[in-house]
C-alpha cells in the first residue's frame, strides 16, 4: 500500500498516467485504495484479504511501468560491455 500511494504521487505521475496507463486506471487505483484502507482496521481477515489481491491486481501495469522506466534508467547512457 505505501508503495502504491507513494507512485502515485511521483512527480513524473501525471506523464506516466498520461502517456502509459488505460483510461480510468489511475481512478481504479485510487478507489481499491480507499477500499482496503476502510477495511484495514477490520477483524475480517478475508475482507482484508480480498482487498489486498484487488489492490495487487489493479497496480500490476503500473508496477510494471514503473519498473520498466526504473530499468530504462539506469540503463541510459550504458553499453552492453558495461553490463
């Protein structure tokens, strides 16, 4: 979760969501969000649960954009005998 909140507020986001995520992925991101953190304080170990994989679910694209940009990164400039 902490992740999660913390790639939305990245200061690239907005480039990310606008050049690499579906429509309305970022919307359902925030909403599952919000949806497990009023779940969180909760005995309901399968609410909480449930929660979590569709947390899991909804960020997967943006793990892996994120990822993907992390790697293009730190590859730049590098050449194939550097690696």
């Amino acid at each position: 979760m902490p992740a999660t909140e913390k790639s939305l507020r990245a200061s690239d986001f907005a480039e990310i969501e606008k050049s690499e995520l579906a429509a309305g992925e970022r919307q359902r991101i925030e909403s599952v969000l919000a949806g497990l953190k009023m779940v969180l304080n909760s005995s309901d170990r399968e609410t909480i649960q449930k929660w979590t994989k569709a947390l899991n679910d909804a960020t997967q694209h943006l793990a892996e954009v994120m990822m993907n940009r992390s790697v293009k990164a730190a590859l730049a400039g590098k050449s194939v005998n550097e690696m």
